[in-house]
C-alpha cells in the first residue's frame, strides 16, 4: 500500500439556486469553504500503475480519476461522482 492524496469536491456555493440571490449580495459570500477537501488515502499497487483513464471505485466513497498533478512519487485522485448524495433543490 502507497500513500495517496485524494481531492474531494463538494457544491461551489452554499445556496442551491444563486439565481435567488439578491442582487445587492456579492456571490463571494456564498462561496463554500468545504468545496474541496484533500485527504490521505492508500493504494493497491495495481492503482498506481493504472493509465487507463478509467474511473474507478473507491469503496464506499464515490469514483475517481487520476489527476494530471500526479507523479510517480505522488498519486493525486480527484472525486468525479458520489455514491449517494442528500442534497435536493428547493
């Protein structure tokens, strides 16, 4: 097993429609400061090995790809899908 990091991505905003927003509000303070979340994972060795450009499965997590930061020193996976999301518009 390797050390890796992992890229999670969340919503960019905290509302769920910016349309909404009045206008006098700057979009800056809508930003979510949770938007990206880096981790420490491990990898199979098969993993870091992989150039397909496939994503793949983390278990009970969500699909990645392997982003172009990546190094032979450094694997870096960016979260592209969820495997189960709460979020509903309003």
């Amino acid at each position: 097993m390797k050390e890796i990091e992992c890229r999670n991505y969340d919503r960019l905003f905290t509302e769920p429609d910016m349309g909404n927003i009045p206008e006098d509000k700057d979009y800056k303070d809508f930003l979510n400061p949770e938007s990206l979340k880096v981790v420490t994972g491990y990898a199979e060795p098969a993993l870091l090995e992989d150039n397909s450009g496939i994503a793949v499965q983390f278990e009970r997590v969500g699909y990645y790809m392997k982003d172009p930061d990546s190094t032979e020193e450094k694997l870096v996976m960016n979260k592209t899908t969820s495997l189960k999301d709460g979020f509903k518009l309003q």
